[in-house]
C-alpha cells in the first residue's frame, strides 16, 4: 500500500559523524574532514537514497574544548556551493546566524546559492547559542535570548524583502530592446527599524525558489514562536515520542493562529541510529563508540548544556541533581530541559549521562535493527510526532551507508518514502509553494 | 629562446563581457548570466589555457543604472566555491569589502573556499566606492576615502591574524591519542582597535596558502599605500604605457619602504583586446560593439567617473572641459584622472569619450592582430610596466577564446607564458612564497 504523505529525510552532516567519539572510530574519515570531495561524496550518497537534503550546522566561533574533538567549523554556504555543483537535486541547508550577520551579506550568500544550485537552498536560521561569538564582533556580551529573538525577527522581515525586491519578471535581459532589467518591478525596502537600516534592493533578480526555504531549530517558547511565525521546516531534539508529540502539537496550533496551516511546517527531529542484524550487534556496536569516549571532552560539553561543571565528581556516581537548576541554565534552552528530563527520568550516573549525550548532543539515539529502526520511525511519523527526520549517523560515511541500505528500503516498501524525485528544487521535495514576491502588484519601485 | 620571467595571466570575468554592451553582441551569452555553467565553463576554458586566476568584481549594492546594462552581481566566493569543484589548478580570485563586512566573517568565507580549493584563492581587497552600499548596511553615510582606507588596515591586521591563528601543525586529528588539536597552537588575538574587536581565533585550521592572495585594486595615494605594503597582486587601469610604467615605478619604489621585493607585488594592468585577422577587421569589430552603446547608460557612467553629468549636451560637441574640475571628483579618485587625462590628451567628442570608456570602464581597450596585441603586451612586460595582465575580454566567452587561441600562443613561442602549471595553488602560480603564520615561535595561546 502507498502512502501519499511521504517522509521528510535529511543527511545531517557532521564531520565525522555524530557521536562525539566518532572519529576516533576505525571506519570514520577523519583524515579527510578538510577534504572537500568526502562531503561532495556523501551529498552525492544522499542523493542517489533520494534524500531530501543535507544540512550543516555552524557558529561563528571556535569551542573552547576542540582540543579533545572535532570542534571546527568550515562556513557552510561555501561549502554547499562547492557541493552544488556535483549534485543536481539534493537540497543544500545552510546554519547561519541573524545574530553576527548583516542581513544584506546574508541574503546575497543566500540567492547566490540559490541561483547556483538551481533551487536547492535552505536555511536554518540561528540566533547563535555560544556567548564566545560576541567577542568575534566588538559587542561587550552576547545579547541575552530575548534580543536576539527581537533581532531575528526584524532580520527575518527585512531578508525576506531583500529576496523579493526583484519581482520575477524584473529581469527582462533582452538584447534587442537593450533593456536588461525593468526597474518598476525591482523595489527599495527603505527599512527603518531598531536593529537594522536597509534601504535595498538586492543586487540580483530573484532566486528560483523565490526564497531559501526557512529552517529553525530553537525550542525555548522565544523559538517555537518565531518558528511557528517564519519556519517552514524545524530541527528538533527529542528522547521520547511523548515529548516529540507534544512539541509537533504545539508548533502546529501555534502556526494556526499565524495563519498557516500544519502543511506549511514540516517538523524534523533528530535520530541518530546504531544498527545491526540483532539487538545485541547493534548494542555491542554502541557500546564500541562510547567506550571511546574521553570524559575530559565530554563534561566540558555537559557544562554547556546544564551550566553545571562535574567535573571531579566520581563518573561513575550519581548526578549531583541539586546542582542543577534552572537558574543556571545558559544557552540553548530546550538542551537543558532535556538533560533534566532524563536525569529525574533515568537516574543514570554521570558516566551514564555523558554517553546518553554523546550519541548526537542531546538527540534521539537508537540502537537496533533495520526493522525496529524502521518502526520507529513510522510510530513516530503516524504518531502526530513528525514529519520525517534529520538522520545523524553516528560515524560516516559509513553509519549512513547502513542506514541508506538496510532501513531506507523498508521505508519504501511501506510506501512512506520516495522511490524518486518528483520536483528539482527543496521546496518541491518538502512538499512547498513558492512563495510570491510581497511586491507583487505594488506601486512602489525605484524608478 | 625561453624567458624565466613569465607573465601573469588572469581572466577577470564579467557576465556578459566587460564592453558595456557587450550582453547585445550576437556572440553572447547573454541568456546564461545567471546559470553557473556559463562561468564554470569559462573558468575550464582559462584553465585549459593555463591562465593563473580568474577574478570577479563586487560591490554589495545594486547599481542605479540597471536598466540597460547587466549591472547585478553574484557573490563571488560561492560563485567561485562551484567552480572549484569543477577545476583543478586555476586560481580563483573574489572581490570582498572592508568596508562592509565583518573580519571574522569575511575570513570564514575565505578560509573555506581556500581548503575547498586546495590553495587557490585570492581576495581582492576594496573599500567599496559606491556610495549607495552604506543604505544597505545603516550607516548615515558612506564613510570617506580616508576613513575607509584607515578602517581596511586595521582590517587586514585582525583578518591576517585570524587566518594565522592556528599554526600549520595545531590541526594534529589523530584518532589513537584522542588529540583533535594542539590547543598551545591556536592562538587569539584579543585585538582592541579603533574600528574592530575580535577575540578569535578563527574555527577552522591554516588554510593551504596560509592566507588568501592579497590583491588590491585602488591606484589613489591611500590606495598605493595600502598596495604597497599589504598587496601581493594589483589590478590597475592604463591607457599608456607611460602611465603604466609610472605607476610600476611608484608601488615597486614604496614597497621597498616596508621591506618587500619587487617580486613580492606583481603588477597587472587590465587589457580588453579587440583582435582581428587584420587592424581593419579589428577596428570594425570594435566599431560594432560602439553600435550597440546606449547613450542614456554611458552617461550615467561617465556621471560616477567625473561626477558631472553631460545628460542634454550635444554627443557630438566637445566635452565641456571647464565642468570637470577635482572638487567634483567622487568615487574611484584614479578613474576621475584617467578620464580628464584622456579629455586633455585627445580632446575627444563627448561621443567618443563614451566610447573610449565603454571598452572596459576606464582599462586599456586595443584593437588590432593577434601580433600587434602580443607586441604591447610584451612592450609593457619587458618595459616596466607590467608584471602581467588582468585579461578583460570585450565579450564572453568569445573574446577570450580569440585570445586563448590566437594571442597566447605567440606569446608562449616568445617565451613569455607558461606551456603547463608547475604548482597548484595560486601563491605557486604567482611564484609568491607561502607566508609563516606570525605566531610560530610565541608562547601566548588559548591554553
């Protein structure tokens, strides 16, 4: 039987793989993480399983703890730009912040990448969780959560008008006439506001999808708002389908009361899944990648999350839980709930605790095989708990290969995914209108 | 008879060619402006030619005259990100502003497209001379030539540092140890200046060149200056010899000043080539592409070079030498005496000033046999002038396979250009040294 509501499947694509540890695994390749051809590689594995997208994360500064892991950051619009161009349907979903950008630099990446892929661009938007950044950029602090949300959405409004500054059939580009552009139909935005005086227009036409597809990730209610008002696709953490079905029920009624309707958003949790032919294999393979694990790096990380440093603390007693409370939280919001969460939830030692977190950062870890992973995944896409997935492997390439070949096809047989394209841009493949240009059918224009 | 030194060769790409009418030439491309494959074919074609580099301009404003000239722009770095993956060895060379962008940004997009490319990128360092950009950024105005030069060499202090910041041997990635980096190895610059604050250092390791190529392109007092001492290539406009082995002279004599060889700057005038089987032929051809000016866009160019505007006066009449005077001179200072240069030279009608200018906005425009072009090229190579030649073919990609094939070959016979590439990276191509990160040897690191 077929099933016309299909998976949403995204590679999320981390140098070596998800599992802090990973590259320190033997089939990881961490010689070629600086090697452009390895992620051209995977973006084209990714393509060949019909994925709808690859995706990287960024933040404009270094972790303080690269010196036990991968911390680097390639900037990611550059890199998908390079991935483009082997690649000829895959969507490309670039991380970027509204905090420590301007939004004219911004959306000139953004169209550029646009225009080159041909319609295959996304963007997850950030407001930048890491206070460190702040000090990349002249300011005296990070701005607390609350600004930076009030600066995303003035960023949101102007960046979105920048990409509809040129109407569709503002390019005209005929030689005979030598008129290349007909300037009633590209518009100056002359925006005025609190963070931002953008006066536009962009300086080029506009892109084949129109705009970027719109990615959010927060979860804290400044995020879930401003996803609900702007985001077409969300990037979400969740351990439990419980807590999965409870945030696609929020965002979705949330979305309602701005107008748009469940179709509009598609929501994307994290999995991040160790496979084997039995239980036992897949376990056993798990526990291969957590015994490489290097505590020093891995509370370094908890910190981040809870604001609590344990270090010193016997790993392999319980959380000191008193330690932790909500005043100290710092950071991203919805990874503290988390944690807290499982602590009164599991009671696990700190040992435990840290390779619960060192899976994917916080994001559902699985381990089975092909069939549980399989069913689990349409539980929770029947569920009211998702519309597809961010696939984390653990390691790659090779944790997507398996993936790719052993839970991919059941996902087929039961008719929740794609046996091909249908479309050749994201917004086709995420099931989504190209959105109009606000200008439109308006007055104004420059000339 | 082989000659050791050789020339520099880029292909400074513009969409439709740098003619200002070139986008209505029947040999054109104009309808592939905006698809990427037009530019990655050309970017081969350079390569199969062995050229050094190609180079696109920018400016993070839309230009007012868009009506009747293919007056919008890319963002060069992911432009020149997809053309990496579909080249090998040429260099790829990206106009970026300092004026209006941040140094920890500016130096990811760099760093990046360099590792991607394996060593091949170049940055073109410009203050932005339009005016209009500042509305884009909210800025009052845009700041004046001084301030804007002052701004850029603090720029370059912090985005040189940032690029060092990781010595070549931080990276370590050694799976077994569990040693992703050498931390005493990366270093922050906690750089308080006048214009900029940035902690760093920079999230990504050394990149293969070190830094990108610096190249520069303002011929201004302050922009020699800034030249003499920061640059490794300079793009500059000539129409005479004369003034070209003048402007040879000064910048080789200044950097002396910072300690820096003759070979460590080379100097590389544009030429835009009209070549014909006989001078006649070429002439015509030239002739042809004037036939195609439209007045009501020359004039507003001319308008941004002189700042008057000769809109109503008779094309035919003289240019009314007594409006122009330096008092009125904005925008790019070194254009606005090239122009009054060729008024008073030539005593030009305003219509063939026009169409003086129209060839390649102010670069050397020559006509004639592939021989006659070969002989100035030489002239200006063995005569002071010249370290090479920023290539800026009338029309694309015609005007350069004319060059390719016609021109290159005599000069390879005279032993002036290269048969094949002896290096990789584009410091290789040049024959500059990779510079050391300026923190080898120091103690002060982020831990």
């Amino acid at each position: 039987m077929s099933n016309p509501r299909q998976l949403v499947l995204n590679l999320f694509i981390y140098p070596g793989g998800h599992h802090e540890a990973a590259w320190r695994y033997k089939g990881s390749s961490a010689e070629r993480i600086l090697d452009i051809t390895y992620y051209q590689e995977l973006a084209q594995r990714a393509e060949a399983s019909k994925f709808d997208a690859i995706f990287f994360a960024d933040g404009p500064a270094l972790a303080d703890n690269v010196r036990f892991a991968q911390r680097f950051r390639f900037e990611p619009i550059t890199w998908l730009a390079a991935i483009a161009a082997v690649t000829k349907r895959i969507g490309l979903i670039a991380t970027a912040s509204t905090t420590y950008t301007e939004p004219y630099n911004l959306a000139r990446l953004f169209a550029s990448l646009d225009h080159l892929s041909k319609g295959r661009a996304g963007w997850n938007i950030v407001t930048t969780s890491a206070p460190q950044a702040a000090q990349n950029f002249g300011l005296p602090e990070h701005p607390p959560h609350h600004e930076r949300y009030e600066r995303a959405r003035e960023y949101l409004d102007v960046i979105s008008r920048l990409w509809d500054s040129w109407e569709d059939d503002a390019l005209v580009n005929d030689p005979a006439s030598g008129v290349f552009a007909e300037t009633s139909k590209i518009h100056t935005l002359d925006h005025v506001g609190k963070h931002f005086r953008v006066r536009g227009p962009l300086n080029i036409s506009r892109t084949p999808q129109g705009r970027p597809v719109y990615v959010q990730a927060g979860s804290s209610d400044d995020g879930r708002a401003f996803a609900a008002r702007f985001a077409e696709a969300i990037f979400t953490a969740h351990q439990t389908l419980d807590s999965a079905k409870a945030f696609y029920a929020d965002i979705k009624r949330q979305a309602r009361s701005f107008d748009r309707g469940p179709d509009e958003i598609k929501i994307l949790p994290g999995i991040s899944p160790f496979i084997g032919s039995t239980q036992a294999e897949a376990d056993r393979l798990q526990e291969e990648f957590n015994e490489l694990i290097q505590p020093e790096y891995s509370l370094t990380q908890l910190r981040q999350m809870i604001g609590v440093d344990l270090t010193g603390y016997d790993l392999d007693g319980p959380v000191p839980r008193h330690l932790i409370d909500t005043a100290s939280a710092r950071g991203v919001a919805s990874r503290f709930k988390l944690v807290v969460d499982i602590v009164d939830r599991e009671k696990p030692t700190i040992r435990q605790l840290v390779q619960r977190l060192a899976g994917a950062r916080g994001h559902w870890v699985i381990a089975g095989t092909p069939e549980k992973i399989a069913d689990n995944i349409q539980a929770w896409f029947e569920g009211g708990a998702a519309d597809g997935f961010n696939v984390m492997p653990p390691w790659l390439p090779g944790g997507f290969d398996v993936f790719a070949e052993q839970v991919v096809p059941i996902l087929r047989k039961r008719g929740l995914f794609r046996e091909g394209y249908t479309g050749t841009t994201l917004r086709e493949h995420y099931g989504l209108a190209r959105p109009a240009s606000i200008y439109s059918n308006q007055v104004k224009a420059i000339a």
